[in-house]
C-alpha cells in the first residue's frame, strides 16, 4: 500500500495554499475531513500525533491544530469536550466516539461524509477510511460530536 509523503506542506490556509474562504462551498467541517483523508495512509503509532504517524486522539488533534483549533489530547477529553451532535446530523468534520472495551470512549474518527469515516486504528495499520456500517466499529459507536 502506498504511503503519503512524510511531512505536510506548508501553507496558510487551504488546499493549494487558498484560504479556505476562498474555496466555493468549503466549510470547517469540509477542511477538516479533508485535511484527514489526505493522511490516509500514514502508520498509526501509540501516542502519534503527526505529522509521520498517528494514534486516533493524535489524527484529529493534529487536523484541528492545522486550523487554529484547539482540542484535548484523549479521545475521552475529545468526547467530554465536543459539542453533541445527532447521527442523523452528521456533517463533515464530526466526531465519532467509540467504546473498544469497557465503559468508557476510547477510541475516535473523523467523520468525512457519505457514511465514512478517517480514523487512525490500531498498531500495524495505518489511518484509514472505514464506513458507518463496518461490522467491527458500528456496534461500538457511542455518539458524535463536533469542536468548531
């Protein structure tokens, strides 16, 4: 599979270094995701915040960072912080909120539209894209939220 460059070019702004106001239609929520898909690709690492490699709380620090945003460091933190939003709201750019094992959130993604998501899963993989309905991460969905 192949891998994304290693380090994130530099600009102000959007892609091709337009401030996102400048691109027709761009929202936060839309930069957002794609800021995370672009990093498809990438190894995931336990405590990765970018750019080379990311843990899933990393992935959506770092994105939200690229923006001016600041965001807590876990998943859970990420999860207390976020404003909730209904599923049936969902909008580029939100969070979703897992429980892996046990009772609390442990895990996170970034939600890229049309019934995917972008998020940096587990050691050995690398940040991926996965939909709503995934057998494994669907019945572990929790709520979603956004912090822009």
């Amino acid at each position: 599979m192949l891998q994304g460059c290693t380090s994130t070019p530099r600009h102000s702004g959007g892609r091709a270094g337009l401030p996102t106001q400048d691109i027709p239609g761009a929202s936060v929520g839309t930069e957002i995701a794609l800021r995370a898909i672009s990093l498809v690709g990438r190894p995931y690492q336990w405590g990765g915040a970018g750019p080379s490699s990311f843990d899933c709380s990393g992935l959506v620090r770092y994105v939200h960072a690229q923006l001016g945003i600041a965001v807590p460091r876990t998943a859970a933190e990420q999860y207390r912080a976020a404003k909730p939003v209904k599923l049936s709201g969902l909008a580029p750019g939100d969070l979703l909120f897992f429980r892996i094992n046990g009772k609390r959130v442990s895990h996170v993604a970034i939600y890229a539209g049309e019934g995917r998501f972008v998020h940096a899963p587990q050691t050995g993989r690398s940040v991926e894209l996965r939909t709503l309905d995934d057998a494994f991460y669907a019945p572990r969905l929790v709520g979603a939220g956004r912090l822009f």
